[in-house]
C-alpha cells in the first residue's frame, strides 16, 4: 500500500495552517505526506502589511518562511497552471525550464484566497495601484516616495498639487488601515522636503457606503474612525465610488475628477482564476463545503479560507466570514476531518463564532470590538491590536524582530528611502550556444522567440528518429504556434550556431497580436503555413 | 548679481560627499546653490553590500536618505538624458510625463561611477547577473533561493546538480566579497531543506590572474583568502575567464564548460555612457583632471571618483585608485576648490595615501593590510573590517540600526525567505479619457503606443492654432516617428473617445523592430508615410 497524498494549493493563513495542523496530527504510521503549493516561500502576515507602507515594520518582518512553520510538508514554489479533477493531478508551471511538473493527490486541500480583480473598470488595472501582497505594499511606498520628490523638484503648481495629492478607493477594513498609513507617511515624510508645504497634500478615501467599515464595526466605532481620520487631514467622499482612472485623475461615479498621479484601490477582490476554472459547486466564486470543509458533492476535495463558501453553524445563518481569525480555526478543523476520513473516522462540524473586530487608524490609534458587546478605541485600541497580532505571529524570532522594529521606529526617525528595483526588461535576450536546445517537443508554449542573429534547426523525433522540419535564420520568429493554439510545442528547436534571440512572454505576446494589426496578421499566415506543412508530413 | 550654481551628477562616494562637504564650505554669505542629480534618493554604502546578500543586512541597512545627509542640496531624482556643455546645461529624463527637465549650471561635478557592462561578452548580457548595486543584491539573493526551491522540488539528479551550481566571474575585491557571501549563504540555507545534500552543491570563482586581489592585497594575504575559500568549499579556477553564458552552462576561455543557472560576474566595470558622451579629456573612459580635480583644460568642470583619472601625486605616478577611501578624501578637496575657485582664491593640490586595505570573507573572516606594512587576517581582521565600515557608515541613527541588525543576525537563525516581487509587466496598458493628451509635440520620445481600442486625434500647434493631422482608430499605432529618428513628438495626441493603449518602451522597441523584419519594414513604411505627409503641409 503506497502512502496517501494531500495536496494543499495556497500559503496564506488557511493554507499554511493546514499543513502546520496536519504535521501535528499525523502520526508517522499514518502513512501520509504533504504538500503545498504556493507562489512564494513565504507567508505573509496580512495584518500587518498596512504597517510596511507606512514604513514602522521592515519588508521582511511581515513574512515568515513556510519551510521552517511546515518542516515535514514537501513545498513546491511554482504558479499553478491548472488542476485537472478526473486524474487528480494539480499541473504546475515551469520553473528555470519549460517542463511542468505534475503533482497527483488524494485529498486536495483548496486554499488560494481571493485576487484583486480590476475587471470591467475602466483604466483602474491599468493605473490604481492594489493592495494585496507584500510587493503592492512596496510598490504604494515607493510611489509615495517618488511622488514627493517629483513636487519637490517641480515649480508648477498644479503638477505640484497633483502629485501631492492621493487617493485610495474602498473604505473597508484595508482601504481605511491603508489610507490612514499613507497619509501619516505623507505629512511625515513631507517635513524632510524644505520645498514642500503641508497645504499642497491631499489624502481622498472613496468610499461607496455611508459610513466607514460599515459591515464589520458598530456604527459609534465607525464614527469614531472617521473622525480621527478627517482630524489627520483625510478626505472621505461618501456615497461614491471609484468609476475610471487615467494617468492623470481618478474618476468618481458622481462625475467628480480628482486630479492626482497616485490611486490605490482596495476593491474590489474577486475569486482566483484557478478556482472560477474548477467544475464544482460555486457560490458566487466560492467553493461551497459542508460544514465538515468538504466540498459538496465529494469525498476527496476541501476548501477553506477566503475562496470558500462554508455554513456558518454558529450563527445558524449565512457562510464564514473571509478573515484571518476564521482562516485559522477552518485549517484546524479541516486537519482534523481529512485525517479522520483517510481513517475511515467521523468528521467534526467547523463551528467557530468571531471573537471581535480590530482596525489600526495609523500612528497610535486603533478601534476594536469585542463580543459584540466592549467597544474601545484610540491608544488603548492601538495597544491592544499590536499585541493581539504580535501574539499571533508565528515564529518566536519573528515576534523578536518585528518587536524590535517597533522599539527602533519609536526612536529614530524614519528615512525616506525607496527601495528601487530596476525595472526588468520586458523583452528577454537569450543567448545559446551550438548543440543546445530552446525548447523540446511537448514543453509547455511560454515564449515567443525571434532570432536576432544565428540559426536553428526545428525537428520532431518520430519512433526516436530526427526528422528535420526547417533551419530558420535571423530575422524569423518561431513558437507562435504553441501560443496561438494553447498547445504544448510542437517540434523541438536546437541551435546550429551561436544564436541570440529575443523572448516575448506569453502574455505580452497576446496583447500585441490581438491590438496591432500588421504584426498579428502576419503572424497568423505564418503559423498557418507552418501548422498545414507539418501536418502534411 | 544671481547665485552661482554648482551641479553634482551622480550620488555615491564621490557625489554624496562632495554635497555634504560644500554644505560645510559654503557660507550663507557666498550666495551658492548647489544641487544633485541622482536614479535614486538614497546612498548605497557599497562596501556592505555582499552582507545584504548574504543576509546578515537588512535590505536597507546600507542605504541612507540623501536627503538626510546633505538637507541645504536640492536633488534631482532622475535619469540623466544628456549634459550639454556649450550651453551649461544637464537635461534629466521625464518623470510622471514625458517632459524633460533642463538645469543650467556655473560649475559642474561629474562623479558619474562606472557602470558593468558586459558588452562583447557573448551570452553573458542575457544570463549572467551583475553585482554593482542594491537590487543586484536582491536579485542574487533571491536567484540563490529559488535554485534551492527549484532543486528541492526536483527528483533529476543532472538538473538537481544544475540548479545547486553557482559560478562567480572576477576574483578581485568584489568577486571574492561575494562569493564568500554566496558560498556560506547556499550551505547554511541548505540545511533548511531535507532533500538537498550538501554534495551536490558547487561554488564556482572564475579568476583570469594567478592569485585573488592581486592589485589590493600582498602575496600572503591573497594566499591566506584563498586557502579559508577553498576550506569552505568554493572551487577557484586560476588563469582563465568567464568567455560566455547560455541559460544552461558558464563557458570558460579554456573550453571547460559549467552546468549552472546561476553565473554572477562581477568584471568588466566601464565608463558610465553618459561620461563617454562628453566631449573631454579622458583616458580609458575616465576623466583627465589636474591635481586640483579641475577637468583638463576648463575652469568650471571637475570630476572626482570612480570615472576620474586623477594623477597620484602622493605616490607621484598613475592616478588615483577607484576605492571609497579616495573618492570621500577627493570629494573633500573638490569641495574646497570650487569654493576657493568662485572667490578667486587658490586651489588645493589633492595628496592622499591609502592607509590600508581590507577584504570580507564571509563568516567571521576578513584580511587586512594597512600602510603597507602590518598584515592581519581571520576572526581579527573581520572584526577590524566591521568596525572601520561600521565608523564609517554615514549618519547615527544608521549605525544603531545595523549593529542591532548585526546582534539580531548572531542571535536568530536566518530564514530562506525570497523577497519577490512581482515582474512588471514588459508591455504598459494604458487608459485615457476623452480631452486627454498623450503626449505634446516637443515632448520627449518614451513610447510607441498602440490603440486597443477608441480613437486619438494628431494635431500640431501654429501660431496658436489647431491643425489636426490626423485621427486614429483601434490597431493603429503611433509615437515611432520620435524613437525612430531620435526627435522630440512632431505632433500632440490627444483622445477623442474613451482610449486603450499599449505603450511599448523605447529600448523594447528598438530591439524588436530591429531585429523582427516584417514589424521593423512596416513600420518604417508607416513612419515614412507620414513624415513625408508632415513636411508637405
């Protein structure tokens, strides 16, 4: 009897705490590995990702290393390019190559959250700024940062005042906690620009609803926020939502523009595109479950965390709230159940009620719920939420670290520093040598590729014979037809000569061939041609 | 009477103190003003940078705020267009929009460094990482954990062994720093994944002279690194050099081949571009200059650092060496001089002897060598190189933070965490709204566009009337008039409609149409079209 296989796909708190449950209910007679999934080796600490663009918390103290939380879980680090049910195979992309791997499971644990979807807003993907992960934390600093420095250097007023001027769509829990570290980062920063007057700054907050954080606090506390924020100097528009942005305003749905150079949109977060492509029952793009975290109508399959749709049995009505504190509780319980069915053991009812509610409000404020019932707010709230997380941390040097940086914060005055990445090119130079190969027969279509100068030759191996199909030389192109096709590759390429070739992602790819006509047209002849002579062969 | 203004190009060493210096020189009475040009808004302090691989530095532990530093300087952060001397002026590339940014200068500081530049050297452009500044560090760094991921996931021996190979080209000071670094790295990250064994990992330094920093250090001392190298496990190969890379192997000038994913070269350095372009004295790439830093023939133009070519006069032959210790020593009499020169005062002749040099060895090892005399290495010499960086390090809040970094480092186990951060996208999607411009006529050539979809009308501006060219629907394209022939926008865009672009950058675009004919021929016969069209109005 071989051992039984659980694939968990995701490492954010639902994730990473199933496979941190499953190493500690597993016995090694149980004969069970794991395995997780993720884009990163990371976990990011959510809560406290406000904290990094307001800059109190260093990049790195958010993050906590899988491999050391899930030692005994066999970690994959890839992008997930599609799960295939019937065969039970999750199929990942390739990695330094063009080879997927392929993973097969007995219970697969879905965990992979939600994305930020911009989709049907108009110019907001292309010029709001999200703000989900660690990289967005980043990219919001250092645009802020950019920002002040572009006034600072500027006589024009109106540029001046455009620049300094921000807006964050979205007044729930991460628009707020984020709208108030901008403008906290702002206005502190600012005093380091000699240039630079207080009264060229304005932080909006865009929010649909009338009040603040309205479907997670009690209306005093909302109220509370709201005007801590205004008292700092935030703008909340209510009542309106973030409609259009161009490169140069955001766009409200009651025709206001608010002219500005730096827009951040919390909202709205839709379901991961892998889950949106699995055949089974969905609830508005999430997956629904029993209240065991089975999903419906199987035995095999599990879903928890924010991408999930499970019955709220403590409250009699509705589905879990996507937040970190039920996150954790549905991983342990959703441990326990696959355990319990490789066993052939009953599974146990998720029946979880929040404890309370908590938002940071920037530099020493917070507002915080508990029980439904105490309310407080301010330092004391500020206070209470810091430790509350700390204590969550997980990693007892982690919590050394991130304490330590709130002790340095306190006393030495931040920098503003950016940390620029340079950008990476978005065209790929390669460069092969004679004899090696570009891509193999079957590999997964990535690349379109040109050959700058060179030459190679394009074969198909047929009952481990090598049938030359082409030698093409500078100037040509070759793999449009895996991308135009959404198929594997279909010949292998191998270079004759010393080769150096561009490489257009797949992505780019599409965008240029559906937009520019003349490339796009000759493109498809080319692959038309090229498709009709191999199949004649 | 106006200010006179003095122009500093470039933000290391040299830059950064020749700022800070002038702050102190410069009475309020002299009526000076002096300003910075720079890509970023912080100071790497260079000499740290191999410990940011090697994690024993937080990301920004080595940089501090210009801004901080030198508070009376105003900064410029931008790219560098041109420096145009007749004129007296430097024009900086558009930020946020697409208009330059002209400063006119009295006296220019030309402490532009060097840049790597790989050019010749087949292959090893596209797939050998440099390591010069603060986000080569990053990239090595996370390069290093991702082959660690990449070959834990893996059950091919040969690719397993691929991914586990590092290879470092140049075994001077730079090279052999970080190497150290990467080798402890790879080994001490390792332990934190089961399935890799420490034998199938190799270290690679590629050196084209007999012994390592053989211009820095003494026969012994150089004999003392390698043998603690070697100890450790990196394999250096004496006598030749990295000739190529491919994405699958390092090519040596002695036909050896290395598998690898991973090369990091560290040779050649050459002249930043901006420097070749100037049409002054130089030898090699690096600016001739009198005793006194004053340009060769000029009265108003000084370079000091890395791109100067000083004469040595405390050794009384050759130039200055490009080391930090000279350029801050440099940078120091640069500043007096421009001061003694605008007052018709006398100039300070440049006379500095290095005291010593010194060398990181990654864990708890260093050599050291000062006046020439006393020698010293291991434990010592690594807490000596320590403290002389450490007094050294710009500002006090800095030097508390790395050395609790320091602390924190020898405390807690480092984790294998990457810092990813998402690739920007090769190719921008832009929106615009109706009455929106693209660009101006006369505004800088960035972009080539291309419409999605909506519609864009061309007009040019006479004697302050419109007259529209032309208008353009979905898959038309435009903006190649400017790439192509190096010119400001003959025309303004603006949208008609709700727009949709692609924006291609301008080296994205050089590359492709130069290199991927039926785009490059189109284009060029559209380009010529409407030239033609322009000049006949």
């Amino acid at each position: 009897m071989s051992k039984k296989r659980i694939v968990i796909l995701g490492g954010g708190f639902a994730g990473v705490y199933t496979a941190l449950y499953l190493e500690k209910f597993i016995k090694p007679s149980d004969e069970i590995e794991v395995a997780l999934v993720n884009r990163e080796n990371y976990f990011v600490y959510q809560p406290m990702l406000p904290e990094v663009v307001g800059g109190s918390l260093d990049i790195l103290d958010t993050v906590s290393s899988i491999r050391k939380l899930a030692p005994k879980t066999r970690l994959f680090i890839r992008e997930i390019d599609h799960v295939d049910l019937k065969q039970k195979q999750v199929i990942l992309s390739p990695q330094f190559s063009h080879k997927p791997l392929t993973l097969t499971y007995d219970h697969l644990v879905i965990a992979l959250g939600n994305v930020t979807d911009f989709r049907g807003m108009v110019g907001i993907h292309e010029h709001a700024l999200p703000f989900k992960n660690l990289a967005d934390a980043l990219v919001i600093r250092n645009r802020i940062i950019e920002a002040l420095e572009g006034a600072s250097a500027s006589d024009d007023p109106g540029w001046r005042r455009q620049l300094l001027t921000f807006v964050v769509g979205g007044g729930g829990f991460s628009g707020t906690e984020v709208v108030a570290e901008i403008n906290d980062l702002v206005r502190k920063l600012a005093k380091q620009y000699p240039r630079i007057n207080k009264d060229e700054i304005s932080v909006h907050l865009i929010h649909s609803k009338d009040r603040l954080m309205e479907r997670e606090l009690s209306e005093s506390l909302s109220l509370y926020a709201q005007k801590i924020l205004q008292k700092r100097g935030v703008n909340i528009h209510f009542g309106v939502r973030l409609q259009a942005a161009t490169p140069n305003e955001a766009i409200l749905d009651n025709g206001e523009k608010i002219q500005t150079k730096t827009i951040v949109s919390t909202v709205p977060s839709s379901p991961n595109p892998i889950v949106e492509s699995l055949d089974i029952p969905q609830i508005k793009g999430h997956i629904e479950t029993d209240s065991t975290l089975l999903v419906k109508d199987s035995d095999h399959l599990w879903c928890a965390g924010d991408c999930s749709a499970i019955p709220n049995v403590a409250t009699g009505k509705g589905y879990c709230p996507p937040t970190a504190q039920f996150a954790i509780r549905e991983a342990k319980v959703l441990a326990k159940n696959i355990v319990a069915q490789i066993k052939g053991k009953e599974r146990k009812e998720f029946k979880f009620k929040a404890l309370g509610m908590m938002g940071a409000l920037g530099h020493h404020s917070a507002v915080a719920e508990l029980f439904g019932k105490i309310k407080f707010s301010g330092l004391l709230a500020w206070m209470f939420w810091r430790m509350v997380y700390w204590v969550k941390l997980p990693g007892a040097s982690r919590k050394v670290k991130v304490a330590l940086s709130w002790l340095i914060e306190s006393m030495i005055p931040q920098e503003a520093v950016q940390l620029k990445i340079s950008p990476s090119q978005g065209i790929a130079k390669l460069h092969f040598e004679p004899g090696e190969i570009v891509f193999h027969e079957g590999d997964i279509g990535d690349y379109l590729y040109i050959i700058v100068d060179g030459e190679v030759e394009v074969y198909q191996e047929r009952d481990s014979q090598k049938n030359v199909v082409s030698t093409l030389g500078a100037g040509s192109y070759f793999g449009e037809m895996a991308l135009m096709n959404q198929r594997t590759r279909s010949a292998t390429i191998s270079c004759t000569k010393p080769t150096n070739l561009l490489a257009l992602r797949k992505s780019d790819f599409g965008m240029l061939i559906s937009s520019f006509a003349p490339l796009g047209e000759s493109i498809q002849a080319t692959e038309k041609t090229r498709r009709e002579e191999l199949e004649n062969r």
